[in-house]
C-alpha cells in the first residue's frame, strides 16, 4: 500500500483521522470479538463512570518503519501488561495480552499507509484506551466498558525534536505517595495541566515533578520518566510507588546494563545533591 501524501518531517503531535480504529465491548461479564471500525466517534450514556468518576486508562506506543520498508512494533506486550496493572487499580476489566497486541496488529494494518517512511524521524502514534459506560449515577465500577484503539501519525512530541530543552521544577503534585501515580489513568494528566501551563508561559519545555511528601527527589517529567547518567558513568534514575513505569525506562536501563557494561541504579534523586 503506498505512503500517504504527507509532510513527514513537519509533524506535530497533533490528532489527525485514519482510515480506521478498533473497538471492543465488555458487557455481562466479557469481552465481544472486537472489530475495526470507519466511526472516529463514540456515544455513551451521560451517566458513563468514565465521564464523572475518571474510571479510564490508556496506553501509547509506536510503530515504526525499517530502512527495508517493514513495520515494526516496540514492546506491545509490556503496554499490554501495564495497562492491565492501570485496569486492576481502578476496577475494571482486563483485556487479555494476546487479545490487546491482536487488536494493535489490526489497526496498525488497517493504517499502514500512515506509517511514516524511515529516516524521516516520525513514527505512528497508538493509543490504546479503555473507559467505563453504561448508566451508573452512584460511585462504583461501571457495568460495561470499551477498549478502542486509534492511531495517526506524529513527530516529536517537543518541539525541535533532539535538540536540548529546559525544565523547570514545579511546586505543583502530579500524584500522591499510594494513589494512582504508577497507573496511565487520565486524572494523573488532568492534575497536570495547569503546572505544565506555567512551564510553558514561562518559556520551558515541560514542568519536573518532585515528590510529594517532601519536595527534594525527582520523581518525573511532565510527559516523560527521568534519568542521567553520573560522570562516573552511572545510569541514574528515581525509584518512587507514584511514578508511571516507563517501558522505555526500562528497556533504558536494560540496554546501559546488559549491552554497554554501566551501572545502573534505580533509587531517590535527591535534586539538591545534582551538580
């Protein structure tokens, strides 16, 4: 299937329609078979959990293109699992591992046309989420739920790509110490609003959280988990229960352990302590 007829290398990371999403249906108890789907819309019932109690998840991962022309997944199977632990915290069901990469598999096919060209440094955006409907007034889980995945084409989510941005640290709390910091659940992102607002205003890239209880260690970005790497060449990031775990973290720290020989450690960033 040909490219589409797009700006690669311009890309934001902004929303655009793809040919087709995927759409499944938990009610009385399972998951329907799922199809894809033209509708970019969706029509819940006003009572919906998702709406007023922020019983919701969702995942992100990318498809990539090779220098032969191939599409390529990274991970899916560690999204899968991470977005069972989000499912899990706040009571809803999960969708099967093999169930979740099936269902990127199809959309990822159905959009391949989308799937920027190597080299031009963009990738395919996936976004994976499930949310609660159904008629529910009162505080508890939701009888039905859907699991959807779009997908489109993006750039770097910074502006300038590679290049070297600058964080500011923010007095404002993403998540608490026991709350839902280390699950991909929407009101984490809501909560993060306004700080990474002043970030901007105040011409900065993102906000850094520190952590809540005490407000002296790193806990993460805005949009992103945090490392450094020691002049004595040790991989360096904060280990905290409120922190999302990052795929790409790990996979990070798995690559300067096993493949480039450097230490690695995962524990309290104290941001006094930087140079």
């Amino acid at each position: 299937m040909p490219e589409k007829n797009i700006d690669w290398k311009n890309l934001g990371f902004d929303y655009q329609k793809t040919n087709k999403s995927y759409i499944s249906i938990y009610k009385d108890g399972k998951w329907d078979d799922g199809q894809l789907t033209e509708d970019n819309f969706i029509k819940i019932s006003e009572a919906s959990t998702s709406l007023h109690y922020g019983q919701q998840c969702f995942e992100g991962l990318k498809a990539y293109r090779t220098k032969e022309g191939d599409i390529q997944l990274f991970r899916p199977d560690e999204n899968a699992k991470r977005m069972q632990n989000s499912c899990d915290k706040i009571l809803m069901p999960r969708v099967p591992v093999d169930k979740f990469i099936d269902a990127v598999k199809q959309v990822v096919k159905a959009n391949e046309e989308f799937v920027p060209p190597h080299g031009t440094g963009a990738t395919l955006y996936i976004r994976p989420f499930m949310i609660g409907t159904g008629h529910t007034v009162g505080v508890k889980p939701a009888p039905e739920y859907i699991f959807r995945i779009f997908v489109l084409p993006v750039g770097s989510y910074f502006k300038g790509g590679l290049s070297p941005v600058n964080f500011v640290t923010t007095e404002y709390d993403r998540a608490a110490p026991n709350g839902t910091g280390a699950a991909k659940v929407g009101g984490n992102y809501a909560a993060s609003l306004e700080a990474h607002k002043e970030a901007v205003e105040k011409g900065y890239a993102d906000c850094i959280y520190l952590d809540a209880k005490t407000h002296t260690k790193i806990e993460e970005v805005g949009a992103a988990n945090f490392f450094g790497i020691t002049k004595d060449d040790v991989f360096v990031t904060p280990k905290s229960p409120s922190i999302l775990p990052s795929i790409t973290k790990y996979s990070l720290m798995y690559i300067a352990e096993k493949i480039l020989g450097m230490k690695v450690e995962e524990r309290d960033v104290v941001i006094d302590q930087l140079d």
